[in-house]
C-alpha cells in the first residue's frame, strides 16, 4: 500500500497519523492553516488556554464548510432549474 506516517503539529502538541501518501501535502497544509488561525486568534483576543483558540478555529472551519455547502446547493438547483427551462423550450418546439 502507499500509506505513510507522518507528524503534525497542531497548537504545539504532535499528531501522529497514518495517511495516504497523496493527502500528505494537503493535510500539512490544513494543519498549518489552524496554527495560522489558532496564532490570529491569540493575536487578537483574550483566551484561557489553547483549547478556546482551537474551538474558534473549528467553529470558523466549520461556518465556511457550511457556506460553501449551501452555496454548492443554490448552484446546483438554479442549473437544475435552468435545465428544465431549456427542456421545455426545447420540447415545445418540436
């Protein structure tokens, strides 16, 4: 198989994990996208301890999944909706 074990880091504590060599590049970088907010979030607001930075970080990730979801949705029923106009244009001229 070409499975690979890697180490990130997140918030400063290591994770090991056994991953797909061809996510590798992707989950180093979405790690380092949290350490990047989790450090925005600190630089910026009062926090207890890193766990308030990583909950701030999930809810921000979880907020744009959710909007680029809905989004998709929206998209995908307005082709549907344009799909069926043309459909009928086209079934009403032959």
């Amino acid at each position: 198989m070409n499975e690979l074990t890697i180490t990130v880091k997140i918030a400063d504590r290591p994770y090991r994990l056994t991953i797909k060599k061809e996510e590798e590049e992707i989950i180093r970088k979405a790690a380092g996208e949290i350490n990047e907010k989790a450090k925005n979030y600190s630089n910026n607001y009062a926090f207890k301890d890193k766990q308030d930075l990583l909950a701030m970080v999930a809810l921000q990730n979880g907020t744009s999944i959710l909007r680029v979801e809905n989004e998709a949705k929206n998209k995908d029923r307005r082709l549907t909706d344009k799909m069926k106009e043309i459909d009928k244009v086209l079934s009403e001229s032959l």
